[in-house]
C-alpha cells in the first residue's frame, strides 16, 4: 500500500507521478491525499468554483495515473499551519490505511505550503506509530518514507527512479489539470526537470528523484 501527501492537486503528479504510474501498473494500492483542494490557483475564478474545478481535476488525474483512492482534507490553500486538527488529520488516515510506502514533499521546498507540509507530513508519519493520540486509531508505522521534489531541485537527495517508459502518462496526468496549465506550462517544466535527473544520474531518459527520510527494506525498487 502506497500513500502520497499532496499539499495541492497537481504536486503529486510534478512530484512523483511517474512512480505512482508504476507502483499502479505494479499492482500496488495507491492512495493520494490532497492537504488542500488548491481554491487559490486562479484569482479570476471563485473560491468555492474552483474547489469544485480542481477536485475534479486530481480526479481525472487519478485515474490517469492508476490512483485507487484520493482524500481531500480541506486544509487552506496558501495557509496551511502546524496545528492540531491538521496534524491528527494526517496521522488518522495514515492509521486508517497503514501504509506500506509514504510519499511528501521535500523540505527545501520554495511554496511555503509545501514547507509547512513537508513538517506536517515528517511528524504525523513518525508519531503515527507512537503510542499516543488514542483517538486517531490504532498505531502504524510505515516502512519506507520519501520526500519529493515539486517547485525546486533537491539538493539533499539520495534515491532516482527511472520513469522514462512511465513520463507519458505522468504528462498526460498533468495535462488533466487544466486549469494550473493556462497560467503556466508545468508539463513541459516538469518534463525538463525529469530529463535533467535522467542525465545528471545515469539512470534512465526520465528520472524522479526523492530522499529516503526512512527504509527498513532496501529491496524496494520498482520493475521498469
């Protein structure tokens, strides 16, 4: 079982959305959950319209990518905070799904929702399988945690994936988000960062890059 943070729709696809494609083409259970519903993409269009335009939107994406399920959790989108209700938020449905691998965002991330994330994400992930909070379910630990790159390269990174025979479908994903790619082209951005890694690492045409915060099995390389 595979769970990806997302602080926005669309930061799961620039991050990792190659290797979701292929944890899902590897018959693993994805699931996605978005900290907000990314209601400030677009000053032009309402709040409670673009809620609905960008829910449907990582939806879309989803299925694009093979995701099996997708959880909204209605953070605020530009003020995301280290606050209680968002941090058992995370921690219930870690215990909720008891994730084998757990995919977030990097810290030296330049979107300070992301920043604030990567903390909310590093902690609930760690305190999940402490003994404490009682009332967000029973304890889990996951075995494996990687932090992702969206806005920036990761300096601090230590683990390359190869989705060159995945990046097709990563683009098509992001090609789903309308409404971000009207403002800026993030498919072809993302699609230069990944072949930058495929370069600079050896690895494949295509690459994501991530940090491993975590991993009690080394054997988790995915097939190509």
């Amino acid at each position: 079982k595979i769970l990806v943070f997302s602080p926005h729709p669309d930061d799961d696809v620039l991050g990792c959305g190659g290797t979701i494609a292929k944890h899902a083409k590897a018959g693993d259970e994805v699931s996605v959950s978005y900290l907000t519903s990314g209601e400030q993409g677009d000053p032009k269009i309402s709040e409670k319209e673009l809620v609905q335009i960008r829910e449907k939107e990582a939806k879309e994406a989803a299925k694009i990518l093979g995701i099996k399920n997708i959880f909204f959790q209605h953070l605020p989108d530009g003020f995301i905070e280290f606050n209680k209700e968002a941090f058992l938020g995370l921690i219930r449905l870690i215990r909720q799904i008891r994730p084998d691998m757990i995919y977030f965002p990097a810290q030296e991330e330049r979107h300070r929702d992301n920043r604030v994330a990567h903390e909310l994400c590093l902690d609930a992930t760690k305190r999940a399988g402490w003994g404490a909070f009682v009332e967000a379910g029973q304890l889990w630990s996951a075995k494996t945690i990687l932090e992702y790159e969206v806005w920036n390269p990761m300096n601090d990174w230590n683990y390359a994936e190869d989705v060159t025979s995945y990046m097709e479908k990563k683009l098509e994903a992001m090609r789903a988000h309308k409404s971000q790619l009207k403002n800026l082209s993030y498919d072809e951005a993302i699609s230069g960062l990944n072949r930058y890694r495929g370069v600079v690492t050896g690895k494949g045409k295509y690459v994501e890059v991530f940090k491993i915060v975590k991993t009690s099995d080394l054997s988790f390389n995915l097939p190509s």
